[in-house]
C-alpha cells in the first residue's frame, strides 16, 4: 500500500497523522502531536481530499482554460521545467501536457 501511494516501497511502515494534528519533534518536551493550525505537512495519507490543493500555470504556449483533473503533484517540476526547456531526466513522473 506504501509504495502505491508514492511512499518507499522499502518502508516497513507508514505513519498517518490524524487531521489536524502535528509531528512535534523540535521539542523534546513537547507531545508527539498536536492540534495544529499548520497546514501544509508531512505525515498524511495523500488520500484524505484535505491534501488536495490547485495547480495553475498560465504563459506563452499554454492552453488557456484547460481543466487538467487530478493531477500528481510530483509532475509539477517536470513541468515547469520543460516550459523552460529544462529537462529532468530523474522524473518519476512525466510532464503534464499544457501546451495549446
């Protein structure tokens, strides 16, 4: 299950934070987790629909009002790398097609 969500497939487990809550470890004292109003964190299934967020790129050559779904968050700099010309070659994932 571990490395069909992205994870390392070498991993003997996978910790899954609750929603909300916040890996402490910079405070030896502090509690392993906690509420949080941090968002944006490691330790989350990529699954819960909170961890869904917007991907938007607009230039020269690119589609205008293009709903490119769901996509992999892991194809973002491979994408904006080939709109630079750069490549990635170590990709695990392809470019998106934004092209028009």
């Amino acid at each position: 299950e571990i490395a069909q969500l992205g994870g390392n497939p070498q991993a003997s487990f996978f910790v899954d934070l609750k929603p909300g809550a916040l890996a402490a470890g910079f405070d030896p004292k502090a509690p392993l987790a906690r509420p949080s109003r941090t968002k944006g964190m490691h330790g989350y299934f990529p699954t819960l629909p909170e961890m869904r967020s917007t991907f938007l790129i607009m230039g020269k050559g690119v589609a205008k009002a293009r709903n490119l779904g769901e996509i992999d968050m892991r194809a973002i700099a491979p994408t904006l790398a080939a709109r630079m010309g750069a490549s990635l070659p170590d990709a695990q994932v392809a470019a998106l097609n934004v092209a028009n």
